[in-house]
C-alpha cells in the first residue's frame, strides 16, 4: 500500500465534505465522464449529459431500445451506446443527438455481443462470445480486424467485465484474469493484473477503480497495483479522468480530483 493512496482517500472525504455539488437528483443507474470534464449520467430511461463547460443539459430518452447495457464516451465527441438485449449500438454526437442508424450487431452476424467500446475512426471493438474473440468494426459494421479465439493465449472461460480502448491500445479487464491490453491490430501486448471491478479509468499514468469497499490504482511507469480500504463515507464512487462522483441512493455529488 502507497502513502499516495491513503493521502489521496483522505483528501477526498476533506473535498469531498467542503466542496461536493449536486449535479443529479434521482435514482442513478450509470455516470461516466470523458476527458474534457463533461458527465454522463443514466436515469430512467434517460441519457444526461452535462458538465462546467456546457450551458445547459443535453438529454437522450432510451426509452425504445430497453435498459442500457454500456456506456462510451472515450470520444467527447460520438458517444457509443450499446443495448445488450436488442444487440444494437447507436452513436450520438456531442449534444446527444443521433448521428446514424443504429446498428444491429445480430443483423451482422453477431448474435452474443457481450461489450463494445468505441474506437478511432468513428469505430467499434465487440466481444463476441460465441467465437471467444474480439473484433474490430468500420462504421458501416464491415469487421476490420479479428483476433481470433482467445483460448490461444489461455484455456479458460472468458468473461469480459469492462473493455475500453485509450491511446490506440484496447484495454479487456476479464473475470479472474486481469486486464489484457491489445494493439489496433488485435494482437496481446500485455496483461495486467488487476481485480473484478465493473469500469477502469484509463489515463496517461495510471489505472484507477473501486469497489464499494476499495480503491485500486495500476501505475504503469512501476507496474505496481496497490489498493486502498474506503472508508464507509467514501463508498460508492466513480473516479472519473478530472472528478470524483459519489453515487447515493437518491442523487449524485462530485468534486475535483
């Protein structure tokens, strides 16, 4: 455990008592941030985003496609839903407006898509259970690139919690596994070793997450993980790249980092 960690835990109670804003009332049931410090919050059947630099509120209703499986907004700009039920990924643009037809990833020949993350070139990397591999789709849905079955690399069954792709690398944390980190190619580069969490923030110097009873941080200059105990009032967090989000039953606060 790092003196870094405890401090910065520490701090945060401090910020977070003196300085926390209220920026969603209601039940929560997803909160994101992207890199130029907007928020992105899920809430009955709705998509919210906003943020310091945004006027006012941008709204997306999901009420058509069901509940919302995943969230991507690596890319400011073309945010990447996915709706897990109905195989569909839809794109929209910075103030939340539709950009394309939806995609229907079983009308491609992708029936058990289990994640999606958006990727460069207004992109996308599936998971496709069925085959065990991860792939890369144009816009259009035309496959780019295929890794193949990933039993090559380890005989075991493979259950992707979170997959994110930040500087040209795709980021696969795995059920007892660790997180896998592939090339634009779909080749491994590495894995790290990190636990079963349900999102990763990825920046230039290190990894973060929590549970609701620890804080994890992967740095990658030392390639040590080192974790945390939260305290009780701590609980409940999203670390995002520029705050930290304190989900409650019936709102959502935030501070800076």
């Amino acid at each position: 455990m790092q003196v870094s960690s405890i401090v910065f835990v520490f701090c945060s109670l401090i910020l977070m008592q003196l300085r926390s804003q209220c920026i969603v009332k209601g039940t929560v049931d997803l909160i994101r941030e992207d890199h130029l410090q907007n928020w992105y919050c899920y809430t009955q059947n709705k998509l919210i985003k906003g943020g310091a630099q945004m006027p006012r509120q941008q709204f997306f209703s999901t009420l058509k496609y069901g509940a919302l499986t995943q969230m991507d907004i690596q890319n400011p700009m073309s945010t990447v839903l996915y709706f897990k039920a109905y195989q569909t990924v839809l794109f929209l643009d910075n103030l939340l407006v539709q950009k394309a037809e939806a995609l229907r990833l079983d009308e491609l020949g992708y029936p058990q898509v289990e994640l999606v993350c958006s990727s460069q070139l207004q992109g996308i990397w599936i998971y496709n259970q069925a085959n065990a591999e991860l792939l890369k789709l144009n816009k259009f849905g035309n496959c780019m690139v295929k890794t193949g079955n990933l039993a090559q690399y380890h005989r075991h069954y493979f259950e992707p919690l979170v997959m994110s792709e930040y500087n040209s690398f795709l980021y696969v944390l795995f059920k007892n596994l660790g997180i896998w980190v592939f090339d634009q190619f779909g080749a491994l580069k590495q894995q790290i070793s990190f636990p079963n969490v349900d999102y990763i923030t990825i920046g230039a110097q290190d990894i973060i997450s929590t549970t609701d009873t620890y804080q994890f941080r992967y740095v990658f200059t030392t390639a040590v993980l080192d974790s945390v105990s939260l305290p009780q009032k701590a609980q409940h967090l999203y670390i995002g790249p520029q705050h930290i989000f304190n989900i409650f039953k019936d709102s959502v606060c935030t501070y800076k980092r």
